[in-house]
C-alpha cells in the first residue's frame, strides 16, 4: 500500500478533490507523498497551510511534499519558494491523472501552474470511497461567475463551470452502490449550476433528477447556497422531499444591508429573513446554517449590531464565522480596514452569538427520536445535522432511529 498522506483545508469541495488526488496518485504508483491542499480563503488558512507544510518535513523528511489549491493557484511563486515544497501543482491539473503520473516518472514531470481562467469546462470525477467519511461529496459545480469584493476564490477557480447531469447521476450511482447513505453535492458556487450547460439546467432539476433516478439514494445534503438563487424548483425540494435534509446553509456574510452592498452581494438583509421564514413555513423543523463575516471594511458597532441580530431574526443555528482578512488585489482591501483587535473581538462575540443559538437548538431537540448517520464509533449526525453520541459503538455508515436523552459540551446524547 502506497503511503501517501493528504492534508486538507477549506471547504466540502476541497475534501472531495483530495480523495480525487490520492487515487489518482495512488493508481500512479506513487509513493512517500504529502499532498498540501491549500485554501486561500483566509490569510490564516494560508498560515496554517504553510505550517502544515513545515510540519510535514519535519515528520516525513523523505517524503516528497506537493502543495496544490487555491493559495498554490493564486500565488504560486509564495509556495514555490519555500524550501520544504518539492512540487506545485495548479487547479487546473490536479485532478487529472496524467499530472500523478508524470511525478512518478524517474525525472518528474509537473506541469505549472496555468490561467485557470481559460479553463470551460469541469468534468465529472468518478469516486468510490472517501478515507474517513461515511458521507459522499459529489462535485458538481466549480468556480464562480460572481466578484464579492472581499474574495479571492474566483482567481483560484476561475469561472464558473458544471458537471454535466449524466456524471452527476454516475458517480451518485456508484457511491450508493458502494454502500453510502448520504451524499452532499457540492461546489463553489452550487447555485449557480447549469448556467453553461446545453438548456441551462437549474440545480432543482439536477436535484429532482437524482431523487428520481437514484431511488436507493437514503439521504441527499447541499453545501452553501446563495439566498439570491433558491429559485421555486430548488425551493420545493428542500421543503417537499424527505429524502432531500432539512438543513440549509446560506452564503450570508452579513446582517446590514450597506455592508452587504460593499460586499457587492447579491440580496439585502430582509431577503434572507423572508427565505427562512418560508423555508421554515413549509418545512417546520428545518434548520439553518450561514457564513458571516466580522469587521468588514467601515463596518461601525451599529452595522455588526445588525448582523448579531439577524441570528436570531433569520433562525440561525449552525455559524461559520470568518473575521475578515484583507485578501490582496481585492476591492475590500483597498477600503478603510478596521482594526486587527476589534475584527477579532466582533468575531468572538459572532461566535457567541452562534454557539448560544446552536445550545438552544440542541436542547429543544431533548425527547425527540431522531435518525442518525453514524460516521464514527458512536458519533454522527442528526438529519438536521445536529451532532450526536451514542450510548455505545456503532458500526460507521449505519442510520440508526435515536432517542435524544441529553447534550453534552455542544452534542446532542443519545
């Protein structure tokens, strides 16, 4: 067995993409690899990819150390030259094959790093299994069309592309087949899929497609999705089908309408208010999680008060919260900055906000039976994706009918 190790950060998407990279690496033959794949989202996954890095050659000194993703796309000559790197590989080639068969040759071949803007189309990577997940991703959709000015993301994916249907349906196929019982679609920006593609189908009907076509399919999760595109067909099958979960996350970033406008985001703040409500009027008990930045640029105590408060006014429970971090050549970064501190101490006080919303949840889940997938020993997720324990071990992959009895430092008992 080849021993090659993949250290992962950023998003849902990243996660699928490596397991891409390990077989393909794997089936090259390669071997005494680490594979880096980087996200560029924050300065401080950028801090903790170069760590990463460093700490790898401390741990495997004769291993060789790839860095890819968005940072190694977007600034590739920072990863390039630091001494423990061995190779960088870009967006645009690490899920071919022939990239990790041209590092096993004896004088390895890697292609540089290319305009991940000339690329126009994503094709379907097939996928058995994920190491250490007993949920499935399936990319269908990458880079983004869309220039919020506080993100670099566009210029480390490129535009945006979709995986035709057909691929979709495939690799959902084999993964069921293969013994998943969840599988999250993702991508970078999921909403925007099928905008290129022969009929411009919408994400609903890639949705319904794999409801109907994959009928052995127990559970069916989206990643982020944007509060502007939740067109009618999505709609109805995040309320109407069981087998589609009752958990949305939404890219909101903010809970003042200004801010959002500097953002150059695409609804204001009565409009995420307005689709919970319906989402929540529809299908009582759904929950919801959301993307939120503190201390944007000229954001004052009276703005962030306004995004404090959506929490509670849109339902919230599950927060990702980002202090914001000036990415370079960004319009953000050229607006007046707040202060290191204070962006710090907002997202504290964000995060509070968030981990009181998701204790409240938790506890009014107290009583109910709910049904798990167990993903390791005796932990797992409720539909909701509310994070549980069990009484006992239970085999990875198993969904188990639960009774929730208590929680437990931020995890429903069960």
């Amino acid at each position: 067995m080849s021993d090659i190790d993949v250290v992962t950060f950023g998003c849902r998407l990243n996660i699928f993409e490596s397991e891409v990279m390990r077989r393909h690496a794997t089936a090259a033959g390669l071997d005494e690899l680490v594979i880096v794949h980087t996200c560029a989202v924050t300065a401080e996954a950028e801090r903790q990819a170069r760590q990463a890095i460093r700490r790898a050659r401390r741990a495997r000194p004769e291993a060789r150390i790839v860095v890819t993703g968005c940072a190694a796309q977007i600034t590739p000559d920072a990863y390039a030259g630091l001494a423990e790197v061995d190779h960088l590989v870009g967006n645009d080639t690490k899920l071919r094959p022939e990239t990790w068969q041209g590092l096993a040759r004896p004088v390895p071949a890697v292609p540089a790093v290319g305009d991940i803007m000339a690329l126009e189309r994503t094709s379907g990577q097939m996928v058995e299994g994920f190491e250490q997940h007993t949920r499935a991703f399936v990319q269908v959709q990458d880079g983004c069309d869309h220039r919020c000015t506080f993100c670099v993301i566009p210029y480390g994916r490129g535009n945006s592309r979709s995986v035709p249907a057909e691929d979709v349906l495939a690799q959902v196929r084999k993964l069921v087949e293969a013994g998943y019982k969840e599988v999250v679609l993702t991508g970078v920006d999921l909403t925007s899929y099928g905008r290129e593609l022969d009929g411009r189908p919408p994400l609903g009907r890639l949705v319904g497609r794999i409801l109907e076509e994959v009928p052995t399919l127990p559970r069916l999760r989206l990643s982020s999705l944007d509060p502007a595109e939740i067109d009618d067909e999505l709609f109805r099958h995040l309320t109407a089908e069981p087998r589609v979960m009752p958990h949305v996350h939404l890219s909101v970033q903010a809970g003042h309408d200004m801010i959002l406008k500097r953002m150059k985001r695409r609804h204001l703040r009565h409009d995420v208010i307005e689709l919970c409500d319906r989402l929540r009027a529809a299908r009582p008990g759904i929950v919801f999680g959301a993307d939120l930045i503190a201390g944007f640029p000229t954001e004052d105590e009276a703005m962030f008060g306004q995004s404090l408060a959506i929490v509670e006014e849109a339902g919230l429970t599950f927060l990702h919260v980002f202090p914001y971090s000036p990415r370079p050549g960004t319009p953000a970064s050229r607006m007046p900055q707040l202060a290191k501190p204070l962006v710090k101490e907002r997202a504290a006080r964000l995060r509070a906000k968030g981990e009181a919303a998701l204790d409240r949840f938790l506890r009014s889940e107290v009583g109910r039976r709910r049904r798990v997938l167990v993903e390791r020993g005796d932990r797992g997720h409720t539909e909701e994706f509310a994070p549980i324990r069990l009484a006992g071990p239970v085999p990875g992959g198993t969904l188990a009918e639960v009774a929730v009895t208590g929680v437990d430092g931020g995890l429903l008992v069960g």
